[in-house]
C-alpha cells in the first residue's frame, strides 16, 4: 500500500533537509572552539572560529570569529565587527583589546574576562578582511598589492552569503554591521551591497562606524582644525595646511602639502594621535610615525597604539592558540601581524567620499548611527561633523550631553535618519578608552533609543 501523498511529500522534503542540516552542524562543529590556551575558567557562551573561501581560483579565504552572546544567543542579534587600516586585523584590534569576550594579560599566553564585551548583547562576528590581514589568505600572491575597495566589499559579502550557509541558524537573524576607522568605508560599503542584492535570507538592519573615514574633503578640512583647535600645531603650519592641501580631485599630496603636513608631524612630538591625552608604548609609536607619509591620507595611519598590541602578537602568534582556532592551517609559515606590511601600501581604490552610500541607505530606512571618540587626533570629531553636516539631514532633537553615572559621557544629536553621539574623553578606538560608554553606545544602538 502507498504512503499517503501528504507524509510522502514530509518523508521526501527530511531526506533532503537532514544531510544538509547533517553536513551543516559537521561544518560548525569542526570550527567550534573548545578551549582557547589560557582561557579563563566560567566561559559562559560558545564561540567558532576558521575559514571561508571567498574564492576559488584565486584561492582567497577569509578568517572569522564567532562570539556568541552570554545568555539566549538563539534569540540576539548578529553584528559583524571590521577594523580599516587598511591592512589591520579584526583579532588584534576590535576583538582583543575593544569588544571581544576576553583581554589578554601582559604574559602574552593567558587571557581575563572583559567585563564590557559586546557578546552580552548581541552574537559578534570578526572578520579579518581583506586577504593577506591576520590569518586570512590568498594563494594568488599579486591579490596582496591590489586590494582595494571594491574587491574587499565583494569579497566580504560573499564571505557572508557563505557563512550564512554554514551557521543557518542566523538566517532571517536581524544582523547589523560594525566598524572603525577605515571600515568607515568597509562598513557603508558591504552595508550598500547587502542592500542592492536583498537576500531574504540576511535581515540586515543598520550599521553603526566610529571614528570614521567618511569624506576626504571634510575629514581634512576637520583633522587639520582639530590639531590647530587643540593646540598640536601653530598658526603659521595650519595655515599652510589649509591652503596647500587639496585632496578633493587629486590623490596624492602636493609637494608644499607634504611639507605642510612633515612640519605638523614634528610640532606635535611623541604623542599618542589616536589618543592625544595618554602616554604612549615609545617604540611602537615611532614605528607608527615612520609610516606617516607613506600611505595616502594622514588618518590612514596604522591603528591605536597601546602597549596591548604587544600581548596579541605574542598570543596569536603561538602555535597552540592557532591550532585552538583552527588558523593558519594553509602549511605556509608567516607570522600573524597585527596590520600588515603589505596590504593597504598600494590600496587600488578608495571613492572620495561615502557620503552618496549614506544617502542612499538613509533614504532605505536603514538604521545608522555615527559615533566619534573626542580625543583622537588622526579621525577626529571635527571631521565627522563635517561630514555629517554636508548630508543636510533635518535635526530630530537638539545638541544635548548624555551621561553615565552622573558624568557626562558625551554628546549627542539625532537626525532624520542618522544619530551621531561623541564619547568623552575616548581615543580612536572607543572602547579602548571608555569601555564602559562604549558598551552603553552599543546597547542604546541595539535597542535603536537616543543616548
């Protein structure tokens, strides 16, 4: 006798769907972390880590980490977190020393809880990006002098079509994107395409960038006021800033701006830029300076330079963490930096200004907030402000501060379809520097409420 049509149709539809859900959970479970070296003891969420290939011919494969969040991470958010640089890793940045679940000691070899990690809130996905940073790789050895723009948007939206198949269980997850300094081109462009190619199966609903590279124009004309307004620089040097540097229709400095901006470097001395009222790791700092002209814009330079940078080379670099994270599985020994030498030298594109990509996703309906730490000298507040300004957006609410504990935590103004907030006293990597407030920033976003 033959089954009923209806248990037929059930009976078909489970022997497709249980070995794809079979072949699913294998790919997850051969990522799942089942204890990093040093980790601290009452890890209270799971965490996957490995590879995507975005690629097959050039054989690029992108690198991620999957925190998820402490409590019901069936039922929270997925944000995907990217640092800029370019050239700078994820790991070293955004997950070891700003949001991630652990810090790691001076040792170099054990970690300790992060009391403001942002997976008690939502479930967090790093990614190094594009390939060459971190442990992300190519096999095509010239894709590491013509990364660009373009390219490392593409790739990562493939990167996450891919990652959705693995991880199914996040489809149709509301999933927001997150990123600083130069992911402030990253971020609204992978958010543009995630948008233009509406797969039902990513619920995508904002973004959130701090301290990001929005607009050339206005970002200059902002950094070199910062500086003057702040006292980093003289009259004369500011000045000569103001009306040498054009970068509106030309990539490269002047000669007289090089030499405008070689007279702002030295009049500032050793300070910190990301973070002009804390001291400084001296070596590294000098280091960070050595590359000041060598990259096309000034706030192009490498990342925040605190003396943590150390701890996660020491860490990432040891071959016990890279087997507990399923990294550097290729058998090609290099050593894991925290930005790399090569990529970002020769950038092959980078648009003059996102502004146009706002536009467009703020007329989507798209939630987007722009948050700026005050005291960072290389993507400063001015700037931001002006580029926001230039979007012409009509005021919501007025200028106001918002507070934590009864201090002022920062400032803050709504638009008609964006919300800046500033962070007092936070350097270029806010919740380096104001981890709490960044935590508060990251929650108010989530819950889409003004601070």
């Amino acid at each position: 006798m033959s089954p009923p049509p209806r248990l037929l149709v059930v009976s078909l539809l489970l022997l497709v769907l249980l070995p794809f859900s079979s072949s699913c959970r294998d790919a997850q479970e051969n990522d799942r972390i089942s204890r990093l070296p040093g980790e601290p003891n009452n890890v209270s969420f799971s965490h996957f880590s490995g590879y995507v290939t975005v690629n097959e011919s050039a054989g690029r494969a992108l690198f991620y980490w999957l925190t998820e969040s402490t409590q019901h991470p069936e039922s929270k958010p997925l944000v995907l977190w990217l640092n800029g640089g370019p050239g700078c890793s994820s790991l070293a940045y955004g997950a070891a020393e700003e949001i991630g679940p652990f810090r790691i000691n001076p040792d170099g070899k054990t970690l300790y809880h992060n009391p403001y990690a942002w997976n008690q809130l939502a479930n967090v996905l790093f990614l190094e990006s594009p390939a060459g940073v971190g442990f992300s790789y190519t096999n095509t050895t010239s894709d590491l002098y013509t990364s660009g723009d373009q390219r490392t948007a593409e790739d990562a939206y493939v990167f996450l079509v891919k990652w959705f198949e693995r991880f199914p269980q996040y489809k149709h997850r509301e999933f927001y994107i997150a990123g600083e300094s130069y992911a402030g081109h990253y971020v609204p462009q992978l958010s543009q395409i995630v948008h233009r190619k509406n797969n039902p199966e990513i619920n995508f609903k904002g973004f959130i960038v701090g301290n990001a590279v929005i607009d050339d124009y206005h970002d200059f004309v902002g950094l070199f006021e910062y500086w003057w307004t702040h006292g980093l620089i003289s009259d004369l040097t500011y000045h000569n800033l103001r009306i040498t540097c054009e970068f509106v229709s030309s990539e490269h400095p002047s000669l007289e701006c090089s030499k405008a901006i070689e007279a702002a470097d030295k009049e500032q001395g050793d300070i910190d830029p990301y973070s002009i009222y804390t001291a400084t790791c001296k070596k590294e700092a000098a280091a960070l300076r050595s590359r000041f002209l060598r990259v096309r814009h000034p706030w192009m330079w490498r990342a925040y330079d605190p003396c943590t940078e150390r701890y996660s080379g020491m860490y990432f670099n040891s071959p016990e963490v890279q087997k507990a994270m399923h990294a550097n599985t290729t058998g090609i020994a290099y050593p894991w930096k925290t930005c790399s030498d090569i990529v970002g030298d020769k950038w092959a594109d980078s648009p003059l200004s996102m502004l146009p990509i706002y536009k467009e996703l703020i007329a989507a309906g798209l939630r987007i907030w722009v948050f700026s730490g005050d005291t960072d000298s290389v993507v400063p507040v001015t700037g931001t402000r002006y580029s926001i300004r230039a979007l012409k957006l009509q005021p919501v609410s007025e200028w106001y501060p918002w507070y934590d504990n009864g201090q002022v935590g920062g400032w803050s103004q709504v638009y008609k379809g964006l919300t800046l907030v500033t962070i007092h006293g936070a350097g270029h990597e806010v919740p380096l520097h104001r981890p709490r407030r960044g935590f508060l920033l990251f929650q108010s976003f989530l819950n889409n409420k003004p601070m």
